[in-house]
C-alpha cells in the first residue's frame, strides 16, 4: 500500500484516510479473509502514527470487515458471498423504491446527466471497453442515488453498492456489460417517461439480473 500523503490535513482526517485506504484493500483482495492486521506493521507501511491505526480498525470492525480477536488482533472478515447474496437481494428491496422515487423528482439536468451516461456506456459497451463501461456504471447509480432526493436511502444504497463493487465489476468483465446497459437504457426511458412504477420494475429487474450474473460466474 501506498504511504499516506503529508498534506492530509488540507483534505480529510488521518484516520478517514487510513480507514478509505484499508477498506479498499480489504475490498480489492489484497488482504485475504483471516489475515491479521497489526498496529506496528500498518503504521510503518502508511507512514502514520499507530492512533489512526487503531481509530481506523475499530471502524472497519464496526462496517464488519474486520474483527478483533484477542490473540490476533484485528483480522480480516472481509465480503463473503453470503454477504453478496444478502446485499443484492437488500438492494432488489430498495434500489427499486430509490428509482420510483427518482421518476417523481429528477431534473431535467439530471436527466441530461443520465442520458449523457447511458449513450456513453451503449458507445463502450459495442466497443467492448468493459472498463469504461464498468466506470459509467457506477456513476450511473450514484446519479440515480441523489436523485431520489432521500439522503438516508443514497447513504444506504451507496455503502451497498460500493461494497459488492468488485463483484459487480467480475460480473461486468465477464460478459454482462451489454446486457446491463440495455437494463439501464430500460431504466433512463422510465425516468424521461416520470414513470415511478415502471422505473421501480425496471431496476428491480436490473439488480435480480445483476445478482444471478455473479452467482453464476462463482458457479463456472
């Protein structure tokens, strides 16, 4: 991992650095479930002292990714596929509430933003830049968030959606970047049509297709 810079101050606290920092490499698989993570060892990889260490591992404890053992220490919990499983179906619950919503309450520059994002992702997508198109995908989602104008359901879907990211990118990698941008081009066409029940099916539909994808790449 990369040290954390000297000018931390001027953006966020040490320890909201030393948690996005661990947290993302707990996400990306470069600690694996079981590995133990000291105090000592983090501190002189990052470059801090030991208190945003510590400050930072009782976050990840209290997000489940970490837990604290009294021999080990803190170790990796990590995301497991019952994990996944369980977000993708808490996802199908109410991301599709968060979509109705956005039909009832999108401006017309959002819905510019969207559509902006969909014709890019149907340009990569018959491109095969899955990349890219894994990219738009996550702004995607995010755009519809703010748009449902409910800060607790955009702060729930956020933590989900960023959660399963690196099943959701696998899925993409694999094959499904075609398929979920025409999802999505579903969902866009609902939201330009201020159509709360179709936009609703439309993205619970989505996410289904998006849990079953995975799954049966796990599977293969």
């Amino acid at each position: 991992m990369k040290k954390i810079g000297e000018d931390y101050s001027l953006a966020s606290p040490m320890r909201t650095q030393v948690f996005h920092q661990l947290e993302k490499a707990i996400l990306d698989g470069d600690f694996a479930p079981g590995d133990s993570l000291t105090e000592v060892k983090l501190s002189a990889e990052l470059g801090v002292s030991r208190t945003p260490i510590r400050e930072a591992l009782m976050q990840l404890e209290l997000e489940g990714l970490v837990k604290t053992t009294h021999n080990k220490g803190a170790v990796v919990v990590g995301v497991s596929e019952q994990d996944v499983d369980d977000i993708y179906m808490i996802r199908s619950r109410i991301e599709g509430l968060a979509a109705r919503w956005a039909a009832e309450r999108m401006t017309d520059e959002e819905l510019d933003a969207m559509r902006e994002i969909v014709e890019l992702q149907e340009f990569y997508a018959a491109k095969g830049d899955k990349l890219r198109v894994g990219n738009l995908d996550n702004r995607f989602h995010e755009l519809l968030y703010e748009s449902c104008r409910s800060n607790q359901l955009r702060r729930m879907l956020s933590i989900f959606h960023h959660r399963i990211y690196k099943a959701r990118e696998s899925a993409v990698r694999r094959g499904r970047a075609l398929a979920s941008t025409q999802e999505h081009r579903a969902i866009l066409t609902a939201l330009e049509n201020h159509d709360p029940d179709e936009a609703e099916r439309a993205m619970t539909v989505h996410v289904a297709n998006a849990r079953d994808s995975f799954f049966q790449l796990i599977a293969e």
